[in-house]
C-alpha cells in the first residue's frame, strides 16, 4: 500500500511537519528489529474520523512492551489522545494510523538496557490493502512453507518489529507462488494464523479458530469479530486445526485490522465454500460496527 503524504507525525510528544520526521542510520531498531508497532484504522463516521478500538490497540502496544522489557516514554492515555491529535491533523475522513515504540540512537550492540525509547504516530490515506482486482472474488491461500514463531524463539503475542520478517518472508513466497495469502503453520504443524490476519474456519454450523498458544497474535479484530459471530447466534470454538481442517472447511474467513474481513475461496488450490454464508453475514457486521451504524459496539469507536 503506498504512503500518502500528510501534513504532519507526533514524535516524542511534539508535532514535526512529515519530512522532517527522521531517524539516525544508528538507530537500534533499524539493526535489530527491537521496536513495537501497532496498526489502527479510522472510519468516517457521522460524527468524523472514529478510531476503531483506539485504546485496546494502545493498549496492547504496551503488554507488547512488557513483555520485550521496554519502558515506555509516555502513558496509554497519552498516546491515546496523541494519535486522535495526529489523525485530526490530516484532514481526511479516513486512515491509517501506525504508532511505533523504537529504541533510538545512541546505543549499539545486542543489550537494549542503555538504549532510549523513541515514540512516533504517523497516519495516512488507506484504500482496500487488497486492490480492486482480488475484491472482486475470495482469497486464494496456501500454506506456507515457513513456520510460524514458537512461544519461546521469538514471543507471538508481541507485535514486534522484528517478528514481522517471519511474515513478510512467508508473504513473498505466496506473491511468488501466485496466491494472495499464506497460512502459517506453527512448529507442531497447528494453524497459527496468516501473514497478518487470524483465521476462522467453518464445520458443520461452528466456526473455530486456533487458540492463542498456536502462535498468533491476540488480535483485536479477531476479539471484534468473534464478538460478533456470538451476537449473531454462531458458536465459535477455540480449537487446534491442521491443514487438513483447512481443505474440507465448509467456509473460511480471515480478518485483521489493515485487511478487515475477507472470505477465503480456497487453500492450496482446494476449494471451500465462497462465498459462505457465516463469514458474509460476519463481514456485513463487523463493516457497519466500524463505521458506528451499529449502536451495539458504539463504545468501540472513538471519535477523534
């Protein structure tokens, strides 16, 4: 997705116009992969640009630096009120947003402890993640030969900057194989998740979908979504699959914040039910509980 300009990004408390937001080539983060990030997305809404589920996101950017042992410069409130500062400072109606915790320059070597912690909120236009071509039909996945991480090589539930080569490798070699996606396997052979999105599969009027100890992050759409799934009456089932549970799903959805909900059509060129009709009706919800149409889900919505 290419990065539209806008007029400014929040860095370490302060406002800096968009090219002056620069960092040093000796930044920590830039040679080991050490910084936290998140992904928000603001819908137009009749009340203005409204950050969906602004302050779980936040919030888990700081379990995220918890559990890498980084100490945070600023408090959630205020990286809270700094983003909804950054986006009413783009003009748009909707966006992208990307807070990012770094360590700086300074320091250099494998020992973060000397190091400080940089904060910066950059936030720009956003169109469909997938293009208009793949819109118009269901994802084609496969599995991927790259394994997802194990809870004690690097840790899933921290959205790490450097957790994201795993993904990006096995992204790539789905791009190269003709596929939109991957599904990613953990070291035991569990479904963990997608590149970027976690997975829901359909059997028999249940939706399941892998628990987090298969490796996936704890997503805060895929917390949205199977809220949703429940409000409209399906089960949804924590359960271990394998890829096998991949090939003879009666549907298969996968939802994340840049990509939204999307249907899948098949997995390693086997076909599931598309569109199906859980994941249609999942879809249709979770599009209208963004945009603050559905009054049930209005506290997941702030209002920048």
């Amino acid at each position: 997705m290419p990065i539209t300009p806008t007029p400014s990004i929040w860095m370490n408390g302060r406002l800096v116009g968009w090219d002056k937001a620069m960092v040093h080539v000796g930044t920590h983060t830039l040679h080991y992969g050490t910084g936290i990030f998140e992904g928000v997305r603001a819908y137009e809404t009749a009340n203005g640009p409204g950050l969906f589920r602004l302050t779980p996101h936040i919030e888990r950017l700081y379990r995220s630096g918890h559990i890498l042992g980084m100490p945070m410069t600023f408090s959630v409130s205020e990286i809270v009120e700094a983003t909804k500062q950054v986006v009413r400072t783009t003009g748009l109606d909707s966006c992208y947003v990307r807070p990012l915790a770094y360590y700086g320059y300074g320091e250099m070597g494998l020992d973060t402890g000397p190091c400080k912690v940089d904060i910066a909120i950059m936030a720009w236009g956003w169109a469909s993640v997938r293009g208009a071509a793949t819109d118009a039909r269901g994802l084609r996945l496969k599995v991927s030969s790259w394994r997802r991480h194990d809870h004690n090589i690097m840790p899933p539930e921290a959205k790490t900057v450097g957790n994201y080569v795993n993904s990006s490798l096995a992204k790539a070699e789905a791009r190269k194989a003709g596929y939109d996606d991957c599904v990613m396997l953990n070291p035991q052979g569990f479904v963990a998740e997608c590149t970027a999105e976690n997975i829901f599969v359909v059997r028999n009027g249940v939706i399941h979908t892998p628990p987090l100890s298969a490796g996936g992050l704890e997503g805060i759409t895929h917390d949205s979504v199977r809220t949703i799934a429940r409000d409209l009456g399906y089960e949804v089932r924590a359960t271990e699959l394998s890829r096998s549970d991949l090939y003879i799903a009666d549907e298969i959805f996968v939802c994340g914040t840049a990509s939204e909900v999307n249907l899948v059509e098949s997995v390693d060129d086997r076909s599931v039910g598309y569109p199906g009709p859980m994941g249609t009706a999942v879809r249709q919800a979770f599009s209208n509980a963004v945009r603050g149409e559905d009054p049930r889900y209005a506290s997941w919505v702030e209002v920048a």
